[in-house]
C-alpha cells in the first residue's frame, strides 16, 4: 500500500468512486463546483499533491508504455469535456504533462472540415484512438457531436438522437479491443466561467485564447447543460464511465483527473516485460564486442 | 538580457554556435564524447540548469503555439539521431517533457512498413511534419534511410546516394513553408554504450528496451560512423543545419538540446497575437451576461 500522502483523505474505493456519475437521470445542478472531494488540504497543498504525483504516475505509465511495446494491447484513452475555460488544456499541461510525451497522444478536436464529416462522425475519432501502451487525450470528443451539434442544430434530431447508441456501440467496441476509457466533465459554474472570460480580456497576453463566439455560447448555457445531460446519463455505461470534476478550483481539477488516471493505471496493473531472450547469453555477446 | 544561470558559461553566439557542425567534412572522432561545451558545472548543477530552463522554454513554446493558433505559419522540427542508447528517449523525456504536450508532436520511426516503402521513404516523413504553431520531435528520421538502409544494404547503392539530394530539396521545401529544422547528433563513445546495454541486461525492468539486434548493430560502428559523416557532411545546410551533441554525460545532452531549443524558439521569437477583435465591446458584452 502506498503511504498516504499529505491531503488526501483516506477514501476506501478511490477518487474514482467518489467523482463516478452514478447511473440514471443526471442533473449537473446537484453538483458542486467548487467541491474539493477526496481532498481536504489547501490550494498549496494541492499543487505539492499534484507534483507528488508526478513521480509514481509516470513510473505507471512507462510500465504500460513498456507493454505495448512487446506486444500489449492495452492502451487509456482519457475523454475531456466541458464548457468553455472549464480547463482541458489545464488538466493537459499540468496533469498529462507530468508524464513522459512519448507516451501520450493528445487530440484537440475543433470543428469537423467537409472531408472529416462526410465519412461520418466517429471517423476523425477512431484515426485518433491511441496506440497500444499509450495514453491517449482527447481535448473535445465525439461528445461534441451531441453538444454543439445538438445545441446549435448542425444536424437534425434524427440525426442526433441516433449518436448516443451509436457512441456507445463504438465505445464498446474500443473496451473490446484494449482500450480503457475515462470520461471527465470539468464542472464550473456560469459566473467562474464569466471570470475566467474577463481574465482573458484583461490580459493581452491570454487574447489569443479569446473568441467573441465564447459569449454566444455561454448565452446557451441551459441548453448546453441539457445536453450534458443526455450525453452523461445515455453514455454512462460501465466500461466507459463518465466523471464530474468539480472544476471551479484548478488545483483541484488537475490534481482530480490525474489521481483517476493513476487510480486507471494502477488498476490495470501493468508489468514490466520478461525478457524474450537469453539475459546470461547476451552479457556474453555483448562483452565479446 | 536573461540573467546568467549558474553553470551556464557566457557564450557570444550561444551554444548552437559551439555544437553547430561547420560546412565540409566530417569525422566525429574528433569530437569528445565527454565533452560538456558551454557549460562548467558539476551532474547536480546540470540537472538544476536544465529543470531552470523549464518555465523560459515553456513561455516561448506558448508563443510558437498562440501564433500557430491565429494564421502564424512557423514551426520548429527537432531531428534525433544517434546510435542505440544515445538517449534520444531521455532527451524527449527531459527536455521535451518540460513543455506543455498539447504543443509538442512526438513522432519515432521504426522500420518502414510496406504500406510505407512503396510510397517513397519521405511520404510518412512529410505525414508528421508538425503543424503551425507546434514543435516536433522525430526520434529517428529520414536519415535512417541513408544510415541502416546504407549500411544494411537495405537498398541498392544507386538508391541511397541519390538520397542525400533528395533529402536537402525536402528540407529546403519544409524550411520554406516555416519549418526550422534543428539536427541533433546524440554523440557517444562505444565504451559509453557498452556500458547502457550492459545497464539494460542488468536491470529487469529495462530488457523491455534491449533487443538481441543491438549487439548486431553495435558491431558495425564504424560502418555506421562512415554512414553518419556522409550524411551530416551532405545533409548539413545553413538552412537545417546539424549539431554534434556530446552525449556520454545524459545531464548535459538533455541540457544541451533543451538550449538549443530554447536559443530557437528565442531567434524565432514569437510574440503574443494581438486581439482581432474589439476588446472593450466584449467586456460589456460579456458582464451583460
């Protein structure tokens, strides 16, 4: 057993069983924003937690990197989504990049160009779905296909409705093939989101990040969280499980998904490889050179 | 005027003008292996200097990447080459490793698929140029196909002489389209790789990286050195030119390349895009809201 570290309360299933959307009806109100679960100390204390991590998370991850390299084929694909500065390219730079970048694979999807959806939703999708003993990261998902697409009827309900089957035939069949999906909501709140736009606005150096479009759609806000709503209670399936990370304290984000993504790695237990040759006879050779 | 880091010697041109290969021939039996140019502290000191280096590079690789986000058209292409347990892996892990992964793109080259042969040895070269706005990182390259594939007679000679051509016109096209390409050497002594395999049969959890074959390549080093002079000496333009980085101490390889990099993203110096659009109308835009 791992020694529990500075912060972390004593939670006997996990941060996982904690953050996991239940099944049923979900209604994202419920839910705290600002909620630090699984986690008792200070913002300080969480950014020591977080870099703590770094060690043991990618030790993990090199072992599962090790294992698709001989013949694993296993990989974590780690699903992003969230309303405007909820902070994916947060949980990326921060937690993802406490690992080693030759094992992962980061996809920010934006909107589909006509080549990418004229073959279908799930196309641009499957080209990124990570190699075996990678983490992949997706920054925006299939999910968007039932949010923006929903919210801003770029296809007709007939059409959408469809999507949330055919997600979860396609996440099945990923589960099938090796592929350990973790689904994260980043959860804020409508006035932490209207603070991180005005600190964007205030700062010439964060413009770049800023597009007018942000306030059109925060004007949908109720509709968004709709179809949150489907998307999180219709793709909530055990083998691809959605989280809600209370996101409005980014100490704590970053500090959630990388604890569910080291509790993932811990749970497929990955091993490092036996050698498929001869150790004594190779110090032989290589001594002979 | 950055303040000079402790370890780090005053440098005129900086440390690229010190590793840079000059034009004409070469022979990296002149170069020492142990050397440590441009630096003058001790292991720990190197270590200090390169995590020191971490939030400058980082800076700058946001600027690259916000430039890319709003029409910019520049990347930066860094080149690994080096013999088994050069530490082309380490030098990604701890440099590239400092800077956010959503701006990285990591790419390593194994031995061409025949999907790839019969499309030319540049096409899957030219399929992971990285993007506008991103740094990529080619662990093993197009100049596999003129090291192993010469020495391996993996083609015929009237195949592989023709390559160098064809690899400077490749470079001068990607440089011309905004790629600046940087072409490290990872430079060891075979005493220094003797010692990394022999490190790798002793530890179990890292036969995952030995492979019987690399005693077979060890063995025809110096075909492989002359295959290396002809192809730094052919393939080293002003425009892509190639560094020769000493490598038996990983401290100071990971702190030389992560330099350089950080030299190049300082020449490319990019700058925060401004706003394209009126930034007092979106604050009240937004606090209506």
């Amino acid at each position: 057993m791992a020694k529990q570290k500075k912060g972390e309360k004593s939670a006997g299933g996990g941060l996982r069983e904690q953050l996991r959307v239940p099944a049923g009806e979900v209604d994202l109100t419920k839910y705290d924003t600002r909620a630090t679960a699984g986690f008792s100390g200070t913002k300080d204390d969480g950014k020591l937690a977080l870099d703590a991590l770094g060690a043991e998370v990618s030790d993990w991850q090199e072992r599962l990197f090790a294992e698709g390299r001989t013949g694993g084929e296993r990989s974590i694909l780690l699903v992003l989504q969230g309303m405007d500065t909820s902070g994916k390219g947060g949980v990326i730079r921060h937690g993802a990049g406490l690992m080693d970048p030759q094992g992962l694979k980061i996809t920010s999807f934006k909107a589909p160009t006509p080549s990418e959806k004229r073959r279908g939703f799930l196309w641009r999708i499957r080209q990124a779905v990570p190699g075996h003993g990678m983490i992949g990261v997706f920054d925006r998902s299939h999910y968007e296909d039932v949010l923006i697409a929903r919210v801003r009827e770029l296809v007709t309900p007939n059409v959408w409705t469809r999507r949330y089957d055919q997600i979860n035939e396609f996440e099945a069949e990923l589960t099938a093939s090796g592929v350990t999906i973790v689904k994260c909501y980043l959860h804020i709140s409508p006035e932490e989101q209207r603070a991180r736009l005005e600190a964007r606005l205030d700062d010439p150096t964060k413009h770049w990040k800023y597009n007018p479009g942000d306030v059109d759609e925060r004007q949908l806000w109720p509709d968004y969280m709709e179809a949150y709503h489907a998307a999180i209670e219709r793709c909530n399936t055990p083998d691809a499980p959605w989280y809600v990370i209370p996101s409005d304290r980014k100490w704590y984000r970053n500090w959630a998904v990388t604890t569910i993504l080291l509790e993932t790695l811990k749970e497929l237990n990955p091993q490092w490889p036996t050698a498929d040759f001869d150790v004594e006879k190779e110090k032989k050779r290589l001594a002979a050179t």
